[in-house]
C-alpha cells in the first residue's frame, strides 16, 4: 500500500556528541515540540517521547543502545505520547516525577534522585507549577550539571502555563502559579548559569503565552532576559504570566487523560491514517458527518465547501485542536500529526488529492474572494460595508498592535463570539502569516457567512510594515 503523503515530519536538530554522553534533540514543526535522546555507554533515555517512536528506536539501534529509561517530564496535555508504545518495544523504564499517577506500570521518582545511566547520571527535581506532577530531568557527568530538560516547566523567554492542572475546589489556578512560582527560584534558578536549557516546546506552542524563539539556551541567559525569572513577589509573578494568557485549545484535557490511561497503539492508527480513499467514498463519509481537513497551503484552486483548511506547520495543528472535538471523525489528505494530537478517528485520505475532487464537481464555497495584502487592505470605497476580523491572540495584539476598529477574536473561540461577527458586512479575516484566518474562514463558512475575505500573501506584520493600514494599540 503506497503511503499517505508525511509533511513536516521530525527534523532532528541539535547534537551533543562527546567521551561521556551523545545528546540528540528532534523537534517537530507542527507541535513545536521537542524530545530528547540521551545516551552514555551503550543506555540511553528518551524524555517526552512523541507518538512516532521509530526515530528514538532506530537511533538507538544505529548506536548499539538499549533505551533504558522513559523519562515524562509531565502529563501531556498538547500531544499525545510515545511513552507506553516506546517502553513496550523496548523494556524500559516509564518515570514521572513525585505524586504522578497513571493507569499504567511507571516509576514514580523521588525529588532529588538520581537515575543511573551509563557513566552519567539524570537527577529528578520536581518542579510542580504547570502541573502538579511536572518535573525537570538534570543531566549529571563526572559530579557536574550539564544540561536541564525542563519539559513545560522553563521556556525560551517564557514559563509553562499554570491553568491546564486546575481542580475544582482542590487546585486554583493561582495556587499552581504560586507553585510554579516557587519551583522556579528554589530549584532552576539555583541551578549553575553554565547549566544548558533544553525546553520541551518552541515558539509557537500553546503551552506558553509568548514562547521564544530558539532551541537551546542557559540558565544565565534565561535569567537575564526571561521576565518570570526577574525578581517580584508571588503576586507579581502570578498577574504577569496569567495577563493575556488564550484560552487552552479543548483538546488538551482529553490528551492529559490519554497520557494518563495510554493512548492505542499508533502503528495500527496510521493504517487507517494512510488508508486512500475514492471520491466516492471520500463523500460518502462527508455525507455521514466526517469533518474534511483541507492541508493544501495553497487554496487558490478553490475553497472545499465545509472543510476546515489547516496546513500542517508552524504549530497550526494545535489549532485544529483548539476548533475541532477529539473525537469528531476526520478525512484529510493524510499525514499523521492529528494523531500525534490524540484524533484517532481519521477514516482515510482522498486519493489523488483536490484534483480528484475537482474533477468529480465536488462542492466549492463561492462565499469567499482571495486577494493580494494590498486589495485585502483597501476598503476606502463604502469602508461601512467592510468590517476586519483579526483571529490573533490577546498577547500579539499587545505586542504589535491591530487594525483600527478590528474585530478582534482569537481562533479557538470565534464559534463562541459569532455574535460579534456581521453577517451583514464583507468580513476580511487576517493573523499573523494567514494560517488561522484560513481555519477561522472555514469556521464562518461552515456558520453561514456569505461575504468573507482571505490573502495568501501574508498577516498584519506585512500590512503594518508596508503601512497598509491604520494600526491601533491595546
């Protein structure tokens, strides 16, 4: 069976290659996710393994190691794990920090111990804060901190989000920044300034408020520059990481609970995920409730009449997440990142693509114009017809501003505010490169909107820079 086509797959990234350890980094684009490979004299570990483990096992296998460890620096809550599938193939050891408990055989580790690995050794310092359970892996070599996995705990510039672990009249959200407030002073900032910072996601993730752009770093940068490691009080700190923090994308409950209970065996998802499908039976699902996800970066070609369009990059599948239930059933021109989300019930792939459904008359939305970044812009005839909606983050409109007399709605909660949204003007929809406004089209499409405008040329930064516009600040 040929393959379904795979887009943005892992990309291995940084190496570390001396007499004591090898440390490889992978990193997927569309998650903003990293995952560490850690080895010293034929054993290895892998921290927050994602859900295609092939990459950590075939490693291992190139370097003659045993993966001895699975290393969770929490409960993941924005994709779904590797960790049952990864230990099961292997015989390794699953490890979650102090007070973790799982459906599953794991480790439950002590604050402060040490995992034998090789000739080094990995430290367990619990750092409760973005949840409970949350912990960083410390990298020991010859008596000596190399290297901190932080998992969402530390970012580049940011800190883990405190309101994803909150329990009704147990946990508050402001009790988890306290923790995490705590977590942070008492246990990585004392770490040495040489200490290398490995975080578990980059720029892009919906983890953090505003994450940084970057792979790596150090404690001492990350001291100097990130605002939550600047001296405050609790308080303080509490009110600067919740301002402006978006909604989470609803699909991070339902994957915490899947990391907890073990999600199905992802070799037997990706049969169906890579099963091709004719027009046929591509509508036949459609006609049944299945929900059409468009991948195309480019829709020029025409706009599928209630599919949802998400290209699979720069972290746009989290907002497939954030718009879309788990357990709505999906067709896609397939590749396998909604299952690294935790949608499992993706039916297939048309075979043959947008072509195919072309050629067989498949229905077109004719609701909505695509235009150049400067027709987007120009609305000086009847500007009163016109009304711009800006799907970006409360956090992005704070940082560069808006369009004058914007609507502004971020993406995950644009079905929730339609009340907000004219039916009765020409909506142009816009973010930051054009990726969320394609998803919030295919939303108000699907809601009925008759007037919509979209560019494939580019978001605000462009309109801003070239002064299309009028811009406003917060």
């Amino acid at each position: 069976m040929k393959a379904a086509p795979r887009i943005y797959e892992n990309q291995p990234t940084e190496k570390v290659d001396n007499a004591d350890f090898f440390i490889q980094q992978f990193y997927i684009e569309c998650l903003a996710t990293f995952s560490y490979y850690i080895e010293s004299k034929g054993e290895a570990a892998v921290i927050d393994p994602l859900r295609d483990i092939e990459q950590y096992v075939e490693l291992a296998k190139e370097r003659n190691a045993n993966i001895k460890w699975v290393l969770e620096t929490h409960f993941h809550a924005d994709f779904v794990s590797g960790h049952r599938e990864l230990a099961a193939i292997t015989g390794a050891t699953i490890v979650y920090g102090p007070t973790a408990v799982a459906n599953f055989p794991m480790k439950q580790a002590k604050d402060g111990e040490l995992l034998p690995l090789g000739t080094v050794q990995i430290r367990v310092d619990h750092t409760p804060g973005h949840t409970m359970e949350s912990s960083c892996y410390v990298l020991v070599s010859k008596g000596k901190d190399h290297s901190v996995y932080t998992g969402d705990t530390l970012f580049l510039g940011e800190v883990g989000r405190p309101d994803l672990a909150v329990k009704s009249g147990e946990l508050t959200v402001e009790m988890l920044a306290a923790h995490l407030y705590d977590s942070l002073r008492n246990k990585v900032m004392k770490l040495n300034d040489d200490v290398i910072v490995y975080p578990g996601h980059g720029a892009g993730s919906s983890c953090g408020k505003a994450i940084g752009a970057g792979k790596f770093c150090t404690i001492g940068i990350q001291k100097q520059k990130n605002y939550a490691l600047q001296p405050m009080s609790k308080e303080d700190f509490t009110k600067q990481v919740l301002e402006g923090m978006p909604k989470p994308p609803q699909y991070f409950f339902h994957d915490a609970k899947l990391n907890k209970s073990g999600p199905a065996d992802i070799t037997l998802l990706l049969n169906e995920v890579q099963k091709a499908l004719t027009y046929e039976q591509f509508m036949g699902f459609a006609k049944s409730g299945a929900t059409i996800l468009d991948t195309r970066p480019n829709v020029a070609e025409g706009i599928i009449d209630g599919a949802i369009n998400v290209t699979f990059m720069s972290g746009l599948v989290n907002f497939v997440g954030a718009v879309i239930k788990p357990d709505t059933k999906l067709i896609i021109i397939a590749n396998q990142d909604c299952s690294r989300i935790g949608y499992d019930n993706i039916l297939g792939y048309l075979q043959g693509g947008f072509e195919v459904y072309k050629n067989n008359g498949g229905p077109l939305a004719t609701t909505v114009k695509l235009v150049s970044l400067v027709e987007f812009c120009d609305v000086k005839v009847d500007p009163e017809k016109h009304a711009f909606l800006d799907v970006r983050g409360p956090g992005e409109h704070k940082e560069t501003g808006f369009i004058k007399g914007a609507i502004r709605v971020p993406l995950p909660e644009v079905e929730a505010n339609l009340a907000k949204i004219p039916k009765d003007k020409i909506v142009h929809v816009y973010c930051k490169t054009g990726g969320r406004a394609k998803i919030a089209m295919s939303l108000l499409v699907r809601n009925g909107y008759k007037n919509l405008v979209i560019t494939q040329e580019g978001g605000f930064p462009q309109m801003k820079e070239k002064q299309l516009v009028e811009v406003e600040n917060v």
